[in-house]
C-alpha cells in the first residue's frame, strides 16, 4: 500500500497504541517505525533505526514533563534532512506548544483528537512536498481550467501535454473534468481511469496505477476521467494520496479540470505548480476568470494563477494589462485563433500539435517548453512572456512558475 511513511516516538505504550491506531484510520500515513523511549543523545541507536526506516514523518508524544520530548524533536531536526515533525500532546499547555514549533515541529496534535486532524496534517506535509520537492525528481503538476464552457482548455491541456511528452516523455494527463472529454481527444477508449484509482487506494501501487492508464502511441498516459458525472468529491486525503503517487512516477502531470468549480479545483489548484486559466479575450470569459480568481483566494492556488488567452485575437485599444486588471491574473500565453484547424483536429481525436504546420502546433509546442523551462530553473523563474507565434520577447519583471510565489 502506498502511502506517507511514518515513525512513532512515545513514552508510553498505550499511547503508542493509541496513535497506531489514529494513524490507520487516515488510510493515507502507514507505520513504519514505531518506538517506546527517547534518543538519549545524537548517537543513540533509535535515530539510526528512524533514518534506516526512510520514515518521512515522524510524531512524537509529548508527556506531562515534555523536556525529554522537546530534545527528541531538536534531536531529530538537527540529525535528519527532509522529514516533517509532528507533535502530539495536550492543547492545553501554551508553552509545551511554543517550545515544541521552536524546536523544530511542524505540525501540533491534540492527542485526545481523533484521526481527523491527523489527516489534515497529513494532507498538507503531503500538498507541500508534492509542490515543493519537484526539483528532486519528482513531477511538476500543471493544471488547466476553463474560464467559460467551450473556451478550449481540454484541447489546451491535450495539446500541452502531447507537447510535453514529445519534447521531454513521461508525463500523464489527469482527466478530472465533472465529465471525461480527453480520451475522445485522443481518440482512445480508457476502460479505467480517475474513479478507479480514488476507489482503489487503499491497495494502489505503482504497478495498479500503471494498469489504470491508457497509453498513446505517442507515449503520453492519460487517467481518464468518468462518463458520469462523480458521484461523491475526494476527500483532501485521498487527493493528496494520488498526486503523491502520480508525482513520484511522472515527470510532468497534466491535469484538465475543464469547467469544474468546486471543492476539488480548490484542493487540485493546491496541488498544483501553476493554474493555468484558459479564456477567450471576450466580457464573459475575462468576468468569469476574475470570479475563478476570487473562487481560489480561500486556498492557495491564486498565488500559481495565469491565464492562457485561447484564439486571441488583438482588440483595438484593449491591452494585455487591461486583461490583468479585469481579471486579476497575469497572461502567461497566447493561442492563436485557429478555429478551422484546430475542429477537425479534435472531432477526428488527432490533436494539432502533432501537426508540423500550423502555427497554433507552434505555439502550444512552444507553451509546453515554456512551462519545462521555468520548471528547471534553480530558482524556479522565467523572465520571458510569449507572443502567439511562441516568440520570446523579453518582459519587464520576472514571472515565476515554479512554484509561484505570492504577490506576482
């Protein structure tokens, strides 16, 4: 079973109990060290075992005399390197709380809790690294949503994600759509897909997922989305558990929320290294992209929002910066309007950028290197803005995708 592997660190031994049991309920963090005593000192055996375990969380159970507790955590954070640090104790004592954050805890339990608050804490050390360690070999996430129905982000994210797996390989589209529309883009039949794969979490592996994908010719892995709408949304943890596995095997995961605007786009925009609203240069698209902005500002996918102008097509005396302004995003890219192209190309599920000529195959081929290249940069920014013919032109601040920042 896939999931976040976590190390346990008590005093006592029903408490140990306690928190195993906590733990299981999740279904997203599974024990993997478990341990009733602290490390005496940096050279103690146990944190050799807690290192040997590859644990990547690790809680430990703060006592009515918390000192022993507050030297295990400053223990840890001093001898390992990228493991998140729970506490878990008593709500009640202020300063047990502040000593144990400054000593190098992460997250605060309240130990008479149940396994909720333990999932939420899950979810984001789980959100965070999806994000956050992806110049470590783990995938970029890159979602589109659609400002307005028909204003082509299923074709975007298609094209997108062909492009990226010409050029770079390895990478999966993630059909979450309330509708599945990209296996028909691509002219395949997935048997399986998103709805499978939450269903089945509980025993999902590298091999049970690969089984789930509908491969391309091309190479590109689509987990495709359902031909009824979902019957119930994902749970934070569930969501979480996914993308962790799909980042851990991918290099680029492409996700088409089409029109969706619901708890989920919430949950996948925080998942995500940048949103990518698509629009038309029309009033009800650039409205309708200023409420998606003011739709995400209760998570933190505003902050990795930019919009993708779709057959744009410049309006006198309408500007770039008017477009902002409406909408409050910035424009990442421009896709030329290519309407007698791009038709046919969908309605026959062979999509454009597969196409040498068009300009419009240049432009998403273009996009796709765009959105890489910011993904490589060490310190994960671009400088660059792109005009429709996928020309670079340089811009006068620095645009950041990966991840980005707050403010920008």
């Amino acid at each position: 079973m896939h999931g976040i592997a976590v190390a346990l660190l008590t005093e006592d031994e029903d408490h140990l109990s306690a928190l195993q049991s906590r733990l299981e309920a999740t279904r997203l963090g599974q024990a993997v060290f478990s341990h009733v005593g602290f490390p005496a000192g940096p050279t103690d055996a146990i944190l050799r075992q807690l290192q040997d375990s590859r644990a990547e969380v690790v809680i430990v159970d703060i006592p009515h005399d918390a000192q022993r507790a507050i030297r295990t955590i400053e223990l840890i954070r001093a001898t390992t390197q990228q493991i998140g640090i729970f506490a878990n104790g008593e709500m009640t004592h202020a300063a047990t709380i502040v000593a144990s954050m400054r000593a190098g805890a992460g997250e605060y339990l309240d130990h008479s809790a149940g396994s909720e608050p333990l999932l939420e804490a899950l979810t984001r050390f789980s959100s965070s690294r999806t994000r956050n360690l992806g110049g470590a070999g783990k995938a970029r996430i890159f979602t589109f949503l659609s400002a307005k129905g028909g204003a082509g982000c299923t074709t975007a994210a298609v094209n997108t994600a062909v492009a990226l797996q010409q050029s770079h390989g390895n990478v999966v589209l993630v059909d979450f759509a309330p509708i599945g529309h990209a296996g028909l883009h691509l002219n395949l039949r997935p048997q399986f897909g998103v709805l499978d794969a939450l269903q089945n979490l509980h025993r999902l592996d590298a091999s049970l997922l690969d089984g789930l994908m509908t491969p391309t010719k091309e190479g590109l892995h689509l987990l495709a989305g359902p031909q009824q709408p979902y019957p119930t949304e994902p749970t934070p943890g569930e969501l979480a558990r996914l993308f962790d596995l799909l980042v851990h095997h991918y290099r680029f995961v492409v996700v088409d929320a089409s029109s969706r605007l619901d708890p989920t786009t919430r949950l996948l925009s925080d998942l995500s290294n940048a949103v990518l609203v698509v629009a038309q240069t029309d009033v009800v698209s650039l409205w309708s992209a200023s409420r998606i902005h003011t739709f995400l500002e209760e998570g933190t996918g505003r902050d990795r929002l930019r919009m993708v102008l779709n057959r744009y097509k410049k309006i006198p005396g309408f500007t770039d910066e008017d477009v902002e302004q409406v909408t409050n995003c910035k424009v990442l890219w421009k896709i030329p309007n290519a309407f007698q192209a791009v038709s046919p190309s969908v309605d026959h599920g062979t999509p454009i950028v597969l196409q040498d000529g068009p300009e419009v195959s240049r432009s998403y081929r273009a996009l796709a290197a765009a959105l890489a290249e910011a993904s490589s940069n060490s310190d994960g920014s671009s400088d660059l803005v792109y005009g429709t013919d996928g020309a670079r032109k340089k811009a006068p601040g620095r645009l950041s995708l990966s991840p980005l920042r707050a403010g920008q």
